[in-house]
C-alpha cells in the first residue's frame, strides 16, 4: 500500500513540569480510515490529541498535512485547517435547539439578519445525512445523549473538516446508538475522511478500526494492522503487563453464618423504585447488573439517602437505620462512590489531600478538624495503597486522570472505615489497569469484613467478582442469581425477557 | 539544599497582584505628594493621624462585612442586602438610644435603654436577617443574588419603619466610642476590624468550616454526597454576613452619631463585593483568600482618599475610581498573570542557567 497519508506526526515531544508526557511519538492517519488511539489513562493519548488541536504546543517534532507543514495554535485554528473534535463530553450548548448548535459561530446571513430558514433546511438536511429525521428546532436537551452526541459530530463534519477526532464518544451510548454511530463513521471513512477514535471499549476497536496505536506512559508501543494483532495481545500491549496476572481474582469468601450488614425490606420512593428487598452479610459482594436507567442507580441512592425513600424500612448492622441524608449514612457506616464521579463525586479545585480527608472530616464535624499532618498521613497512606499517580497529595483532583480520581473517591470513602460500601459504576470510563486494580481493592475490603454494593454495566466484571448478582429491570428486582453458577448469557436473557425467565432462579 | 523559589507561583497568585496594584497607588501618591504618608500624633484624642490611617480606619466598614461576603461568594452566592442591613443595625441602635423621642426630645449624654440592648440587639436582629436569607438560598433554593435582593430593596423600609421615618441623633458618649474612640492610639474601627479579620479567619482556617465552604462551593452535590450538611453550611454563612454587617452598621452609626436609613450602608453591598474580588477570589466560588479581601478594601479606600486628598472634584470620583479599579482587575486576570508568571520564569531559566555556564 502506497504511504498516502494524510497526516503524519512525527517524533513528538512534550513536556510537562516534571513528566514527559510524550516521547518522540510517531501518529500517522491516512484518508478514509479509522484509525484507533489505544492506551491506559496518562498514556498520553489526549496530551497527543491536544498537541494536534492546538490546546497544548508540542516541544519537538513535526506535524504535516497533506504535505504541508502545520503548527496548530489553538482548536480555533487546527478547525481552520480541517482539523475537527467532539469531545467525550458533549460541549454544546443545551438550552439552544439542533439547528442553532450546528450553526452557532457561523450562521448563514441574509440581509443582515440570521437567515433562519436556511439555517434549519440545511441542519434538517444534516440530521437526515446521519440518519436521523428529528425536528431541529427542538432545544438540544430534549434529546438523547446519543443524538447530543450525533449532533455534535454533525457540527464537526459540517465545517469542511478532513480529519475528524472522535474522544471517547461512546461511553454513554447504548449498542444501537453505537451501531449507528459506526454507521455514521462508515460513511464519513467512505467519503475520505481521516478519523481517530479514541475509545476504551475493545470491540468497539476491533468492530470499527482500520489500523490502530499503542501508547503506553507517553511512549509509542506500535501501530498495528487491525488484523495483526488479538485483543489479548493488545492488552498486554497497553498494560505492558499480562492479562493473567490482572485478572486473577478471587470471589469474596462469605462465611455461611456471617450475620447481615444491611437489609433493605421493601424500600421504595415514588418515580424512583416501588418496592425493593436486598440483604447483604458481612464481607459480600453483592453486584447489581441491568441497564442504565433500570433503577439501579436509584436504589443505590435510596440505600446511601441521597434520595430518600418513602417506604418500607432499613436495618444497617442489626439497628433500624434512619437515612434521610448523606450525612445520616455516612454517620451510620455506609460510604457511596456515585455512577458521575466527575459531577458528583470530586471536589475539583481542591487537593487529593482535601478530598481524601472529606468524608472523614464531615464525619466528625467541621468544629473537630483533622491537623494538616493527620490529612497528609491519611492522603499518604491512600495514595500509596491505591496506587495513585500523583507527584503529591497537594495536586488538585480535577488534574488527575479518571481512575486516579477515581482511587482518590475510593480513598475517601475507605478512610471512613465503612461497613457497607456502595460503587455506582465505578470502574466507567477508565482504563484497563486502574478497572482491575480497583476490582482487586473491592475485594480486598470484603476480605476485612466491608460489605460491597457493586453496580457496573460490565457483566463480565459483576460476574467475576460477586456472590450473588441482583438483576434490575424497568426499576424492578427481577432476579437473583448466584455469582458462582450465574452467567453473561443468563443475565442477559433475564434482562430481555424480565421476570419470566427468573422464577426458577431467585 | 535550599528550595529555589518560584517566582512564577507568586506571580501566578491574584494576592500579590493586589499587593502590586495597591504599592502602585500609593507610588503615585509618593510622588504627587510626598505629605500623603504623614503620619501625626494628636495628644487630646490620644491617636495617630494621617492618610494611611485614615484609609486603614475608614475602610473598617468594608473590610468587616467583606469578611463575610468572602465566604458568600466561595459558596458562589452573592449577598446585595448587606448595605440595607448596615441601615437596620443603625436604625436599631438609635432606636433604643432615644427610644420614645417625644419625651427624650434633646439629644444628650444618656440612653434610654440599658446600653447591653443597644449593642446587643441590632446584631441579633442582623443576624436573623441573614438567617432569613440563608433559609432562601438554603431550603427554598432560591437564587441568592434574587434572595438577599429582596432585604437589600425591604431592609431600608424596615429601618425607616422603625424610626418612624425619623433621623435621631444621640450624644452618648460609651456609644461614640465605636466609631470614633481610639485604643493604643489607633482609632477604635481599626481594632474591632482586626478582632473581626482575626476570629473569622481563625474561624474558617482553623476548623475545617473554610474547607467546607470551599467543598459546597465548588460542587454542592458532591459535598453532600460526602456527608457534608452543605444547608446548615450555607445558613452559618449567610447568618455571619448579616451579624458582620450589623457590626458595621454600628461603627457607621457611631461616626456619625446618628442613624441615616437612606444613606447609612449605601453601596456596601457593590463595594464587599468589589474588595473580595479584588482580594482574588473568583465570583464562581471555590477557593477564597481572607487576607486578599482585606488588601481589596484597603486598594479601594485609598483610591477614594488619594480622590479626596488630591482635590479632585467630587462628581470625577465615581469615574476615577472606576477607572483605578479597571486597572487592577485587568492586572489579575488570567491571561496577564500568565503572562508574567511565563515572563518571570523564562528569566530565572536565564539566570540560572547563565550561573551554570
């Protein structure tokens, strides 16, 4: 195959105070192709991004397109020069309609006015090239994330771009929403159009990509050839470990006469969940699967009373647990990691110390504070435990990567010595490694007596690690399986047919 | 090895910029004239005089209730009713001075009620006001810049309904010594704004209450969903702003001796606001810098003493004043502390990499 490319970066270098967060990296993209980026949190895969966007400038190294040398010097620009992104999160504005967000910026004139006709047929028209016949005049938060996201790509597509960077679109989308974003990029990779897909979903790599590259600690591991390589040895690759030795876990081990940490007896909270039961003994785990918005999230709420609810009644360790805040939850040994962990969870702005020392320091009440040094002690013994990527404990939250932010909840939460841990979805959005080593953790709590509450969208990882698994359907308890007996495919089933198949399980 | 020091951290920090802005302008009137810093001592008052006192003194009001509105806006609220309170605390004060001005028709030496009430009671009556605003803001979820706005527009009619519309003046004297007494020869505002600057800053930095209102005030929901009472946080804070504006509310009525609901606090709010942020803490709320807020207040007084002593005309002070605050907010914006962190650094690379060679 000729070397046609379209882009070509080569042996770039940046430098971060302190790191090299890139290492005379290599990226190459040619015209219609998919090519994936692969790598762990702080590979430095978003650092090589941003280098090609013009968010950070490059210490080192070239960067051509089409032949041409080029020197981004701001997102502005790289759009300029064909260059486009839609980042993980959706960066639209959601209180204006479809057609406005695909235009803002650059809206066709008339007579000196916004020409808003031709400003929707052309939005109309867009949508319908993505296969979609939605009213764009609609405020873009009434839809779906999915068409946010789609919207979003659209407005990317629609200024001329020859390179289209897509980050981590998929992580909120379902599977037809996934098919159909795949579509999409079929048809743009048709057109001749570069993409670079950034993702953490392996088969969505091995479904979509032509070629894909490593990276791993600011290093190139290698391109590859979708077809030379196996999804084993691309993990291997990216965590430069074996697969093995990562999941190598073993089940909680419940003793049968270990006496119940939690029961829940028919709770419920009107437009949350009706009516639900759990029970959780000493030192299990219990996993929680089914679809997003199938009313696990809100259980979870429920139990930690971020969301009160309204009827039936709680035991925590053998008492009538009263749990109207937070606050009451937390002062009764019950720790919640939430499913946002960015919106709900990290407090940006402050320190890995500060955050850590949270949950604790609310514990005991602002007028008893912990000394800096006891914070310090506390961050120390967390970071090192966790395995948290950090120079310091005095680096703030928002800097660090997802699964370090990740760890540093964890830590917070673990700081208190709960008896019941809960985890919404705690292992979303990061990478292979840290989704491992917190799994080892959740399991390590249990062996020193933690109850876990473990809610995840990834059946393999519920599977691996709990004693029972609950499975949640239309905000319904509709199944409860055993861990050691339960499969992907049963769940599967219970969650598509509901409680029919479930009888003879429960 | 001694540590390096990095002189891009300090230039990166909004404080020293305030230190900057402020040195500026008191150069300016080093050279316009050089008298502006002197400083007298007056042996019938027992205390110092001169323009940097003045400024310190004079700037008491601000610098109390901006202690408060520092913590307001790292919750990333706003109070407008502190000036309206300012009035309330005065109007009570005088109330209870010359409580029935039909039969104490001369103002004199004395007070009706027993001195203790006159202190005590406009601080409490503040306080409850700013209970009331953190019970909007708090349990209704009301917006605080639309709940404090309606006892900033209510407040001055409370206070005029109090005095029955009335201006009392009152010449007790334990009560002058608020605003006008002195203490190791400075004025008496000057000490009651360092005990205030000094138990609130104990207060939020030595418990862990300023980590707590940074927390809520970066991400409520995550404070909360970590065990933090996030309402009863926002309640101290909105009460300790109104009993904090009820102190300057005394000082302002002791000056003059009288209570002016018209007048009395006029702007406060504008001006609490303006020193935090010149102090270098972000309207978004979050982290918040006590010691900034202080220089704030002080940058702003001494703009309007410079205006006053220089005889500019009065109608050009608004402007003028405008305009210095114009330039010290552009100096601290991001992209100039940027600029001169990235300047400050390159130079020392220059210098120690030159000692290397």
């Amino acid at each position: 195959m000729p070397e046609n490319n379209l882009l070509e970066m080569k042996q770039i270098e940046i430098q971060f105070p302190g790191v090299k967060a890139l290492d005379k990296v290599d990226f190459s993209l040619r015209a219609g192709e998919i090519h994936s980026l692969l790598g762990e949190n702080g590979a430095g895969k978003s650092t090589l991004i941003k280098c090609l966007t013009g968010v950070n400038r490059k210490d080192a190294g070239t960067i051509t397109l089409e032949g041409k040398e080029i020197q981004p010097q701001s997102p502005q620009n790289a759009m300029e020069l064909g260059i486009s992104t839609v980042y993980q999160e959706v960066n639209l504005c959601p209180n204006l309609t479809v057609a406005e967000n695909i235009f803002v910026g650059r809206q066709p004139m008339r007579r000196g006015q916004i020409d808003w006709r031709t400003i929707n047929r052309r939005a109309k028209e867009l949508m319908a090239r993505f296969h979609l016949d939605i009213d764009v005049s609609r405020p873009l938060s009434y839809y779906s994330t999915a068409i946010q996201q789609m919207v979003a790509i659209a407005r990317a597509v629609d200024v001329q771009a020859k390179i289209l960077i897509l980050d981590e679109p998929t992580s909120s989308l379902d599977d037809n929403e996934v098919q159909l974003l795949f579509d999409v990029m079929n048809e743009l990779k048709a057109e001749g159009m570069g993409i670079i897909f950034i993702t953490h979903f392996l088969d969505q790599v091995f479904a979509v990509s032509d070629r894909l590259t490593i990276l791993r600690n600011g290093h190139l591991v290698g391109t590859f050839g979708i077809h030379d390589i196996t999804k084993v040895e691309l993990v291997t690759q990216m965590v430069g470990k074996d697969m093995d030795t990562i999941f190598n876990l073993k089940r909680a081990s419940v003793a049968p006469d270990a006496p119940y940490m939690l029961t829940a007896k028919h709770i419920g909270a009107p437009g949350q969940v009706d009516d639900i039961s759990i029970t959780l003994k000493k030192g299990e785990l219990i996993g929680f699967a089914g679809l997003l918005g199938s009313g696990r999230t809100e259980t979870a709420e429920m139990l930690f009373g971020a969301n009160r609810f309204t009827s039936g009644e709680m035991e925590l360790d053998g008492k009538k647990a009263e749990v109207k805040k937070p606050y009451d939850a937390l002062m009764q040994g019950m720790a919640f990691c939430p499913e946002d962990r960015k919106r709900d969870g990290i407090i940006g702005d402050l320190s890995i110390r500060e955050n850590i020392a949270l949950a604790v320091q609310a514990r005991r009440g602002f007028l008893h504070p912990l000394s800096v040094k006891e914070q310090n002690k506390l961050a120390d013994k967390y970071i090192q435990a966790l395995g948290i990527a950090t120079p310091d404990a005095e680096k703030k939250i928002g800097e660090l990567s997802g699964g370090n932010q990740q760890k540093v909840i964890l830590a917070r939460w673990m700081a208190t010595d709960p008896k019941v841990l809960i985890l919404d979805e705690p292992t979303r959005g990061i990478d292979i490694g840290a989704k491992a080593e917190i799994q080892r953790l959740m399991l390590e709590m249990c062996g020193d007596g933690v109850s876990v509450i473990f809610i995840s969208s990834e059946l393999d990882e519920i599977i691996r690690c709990s004693n029972r698994v609950i499975v949640m359907r239309d905000r319904e308890k509709v199944a409860e399986l055993d861990g050691d007996t339960c499969t992907q495919e049963k769940i599967l089933s219970i969650i598509a047919e509901g409680s029919a198949a479930a009888g003879g399980e429960a | 090895m001694k540590k390096k020091f990095d002189f891009s951290v300090l230039a990166r920090s909004k404080v020293t910029w305030a230190v900057v802005a402020e040195a500026l302008i008191l150069l300016v009137c080093l050279f316009v004239r050089p008298d502006f810093f002197s400083i007298s001592y007056q042996p019938t008052t027992e205390m110092l005089y001169g323009n940097l006192i003045d400024i310190v003194n004079r700037s008491s009001e601000i610098t109390i209730i901006a202690m408060g509105m520092t913590l307001v806006i790292a919750l990333g609220g706003t109070d407008l009713s502190v000036g309206a309170l300012v009035a309330v605390s005065g109007a009570i004060a005088l109330k209870f001075l010359r409580w029935d001005v039909t039969i104490y028709n001369t103002p004199g030496d004395y007070t009706v009620y027993p001195f203790i009430l006159v202190l005590v009671v406009p601080l409490a009556v503040c306080t409850l006001m700013g209970l009331f605003n953190g019970f909007l803001i708090a349990k209704a979820d009301i917006q605080p810049i639309i709940a404090t706005l309606i006892l900033m527009v209510c407040g001055r009619g409370i206070a005029q309904i109090l005095t029955n519309g009335k201006q009392f003046t009152t010449q007790y004297s334990p009560f002058r010594v608020i605003g006008q007494g002195s203490f190791l020869f400075l004025p008496m505002p000057i000490i009651i704004t360092a005990i205030v600057v000094a138990a609130v800053a104990l207060f939020v930095r030595k418990t862990a209450f300023g980590t707590f209102v940074e927390a809520v005030g970066i991400n409520r929901k995550a404070a909360r969903l970590s065990g933090i009472n996030a309402q009863l946080i926002i309640f101290i804070v909105y009460a300790l702003t109104g009993f904090l504006s009820g102190i300057s509310g005394m000082i302002y009525s002791s000056r003059i001796m009288s209570n002016d609901s018209n007048n009395a606090g006029l702007n406060f709010e504008m001006d609490a606001i303006l020193a935090v942020v010149i102090g270098g803490t972000s309207m978004t709320g979050g982290k918040f810098s006590l010691l900034g807020t202080v220089l704030g207040s002080i940058i702003i007084r001494t703009i309007v003493n410079l205006v006053y002593y220089f005889g500019i005309a009065s109608e050009a002070t608004m402007a003028f004043k405008a305009v210095i605050i114009a330039v010290v907010i552009v100096l601290q914006s991001e992209p100039v502390r940027n600029y001169f962190a990235k300047h400050s650094k390159a130079r020392q690379n220059l210098v120690s990499g030159g000692a290397r060679g």
